[in-house]
C-alpha cells in the first residue's frame, strides 16, 4: 500500500488518513493574531471569505468564517478519499449520518463532506483537487494527532476499521487517529467529537502562550502513548489539543 502518512509534499494520502483540518470560527481576524501568535503561521485569502494557514510557506490548515452564529465554533478533521460521495455512502449504510452532501470547494480545490459516526462524532471527508491536503505536518506547528473520544471504543473501531482498514490496519500502517473513551479524559456527559492535535516542542510554554492570547485551559496537561497532551480552547472557544511528543 501507500505510505500511509503524507509525502513530502503532501500528496498520496490513503484513503481514510486525515489529509487536512479546519476551524469554522466567528471572527476569522482574530483568528489569524491568535494561531499566527501561537504557531508562527501566516496566512493568506483561500476562498469564500476563508484564509490558508501557512507555515513556511506550504498549508497546514485553514480558518473560515461560521455561516450559522448558533453552531459551535470547532476544528475539524478530514480525511482522505479518492471518492467523496461513494464514502458518504457506505458510512451511511454502517450506521452513520450525512451532516453536509459531498460540494466542490472553491474553484476545483477538492470537494469536501461533513458527516458523523453511529455516535453522532462529526467529521469531514476531502476528495482533492487541485489542494492535495497537508503541505507539511507532523513538526511544531502542524497536524499531528486526531483523537476521537467515543462512548464505545470496540463498536467505533469496527466503524472505522470497516471503512478506513488499510490506513488503520495495514501492512505498513502508521495512524495519525486514535480512539479513546470519553470518560477517560473529559467528563463523561460529554458527547463524543474528535479532538485535533497540533505539535509544540514544549506544551507548557504553548500553554502559557494560549493563556496570554485570551485562550483556556479545558484539559492540564496528561501522558498518552503518543505524548504529553493539553487540551485548550482558542479565544473564540474552539477546542484543539497541544501535543509534545
């Protein structure tokens, strides 16, 4: 099979790697002075009023503006797909939901999906175009981690791994997506959601960062199998983890 992380240049994801992320946020301005403080990102316009985030250069994920004030403001995972609108298929005969039909973004960027699992976890699916995904992750500043935090952990893996087996599973595989249960970190009447990691070389010093930008501490920092993590809420109150590995 394919490498299952993203090449150098970000291309030749496998189906079922998460390819890119996002946060849907009222203020994308103020966005751009916390994640550009916190990261070292610049940015640029990307389409329908949304900016890239770049670091040194390539994308690494991008803010675009909440069209519903009454939706939460979140960061969300995508994963890769050769066919959108197949996979939305298939998820929805497994147990899921379509939350957004598969629409082209952008003039020929990709086309992009949101959807849930049985337990109701929101996530997107990204079909590329001309935007492969991820210029670059897995170093300070970057996509590092995707962590779904479900209610039942074996029926979620058998979800997951019906659908995205080889990217999971595989000869070769090196998953940027854990499962975990709910309780094990947050309070247990909170539904289940996926969790984005993003790298930082010193989680304590990120943390100091995000209190001095007008963000929160949701989670102190604990050990997982990958790293030390802290789970924090920018300024506008979307969540995302630190991860120091």
């Amino acid at each position: 099979m394919a490498e299952n992380r993203a090449s150098a240049d970000g291309t030749d994801h496998v189906e079922g790697v998460p390819c890119w992320v996002d946060a849907q946020i009222p203020d994308v301005e103020a966005g751009r002075r916390f994640y550009g403080e916190l990261f070292g990102w610049a940015f640029e316009e990307a389409y329908d009023s949304a900016v890239w985030a770049l670091l040194d250069g390539d994308r690494v994920a991008a803010l675009t503006p909440k069209t519903d004030g009454r939706m939460p403001s979140v960061w969300t995972v995508y994963f890769a797909t050769p066919d959108a609108r197949a996979l939305a298929g298939r998820i929805r005969q497994a147990g899921g939901q379509v939350v957004t039909s598969p629409v082209e973004v952008g003039e020929g960027l990709g086309t992009a999906a949101l959807v849930t699992d049985p337990e109701g976890a929101v996530f997107g699916l990204w079909e590329a175009g001309s935007h492969p995904g991820f210029g670059r992750r897995h170093e300070p500043g970057t996509f590092a981690w995707a962590e779904l935090y479900a209610r039942d952990t074996e029926a979620v893996n058998t979800f997951y791994g019906g659908l995205f087996h080889d990217a999971l599973f595989g000869p070769g595989a090196e998953p940027d997506f854990g499962r975990a249960a709910v309780g094990e970190v947050f309070a247990e009447m909170m539904p289940p959601h996926f969790v984005v990691h993003f790298r930082v070389e010193d989680c304590a010093r990120a943390l100091s960062r995000v209190g001095g930008l007008g963000g929160r501490v949701q989670v102190p920092p604990f050990e997982t199998s990958y790293g030390t993590v802290a789970v924090v809420t920018d300024n506008q109150g979307a969540s995302f983890a630190l991860l120091e590995r």
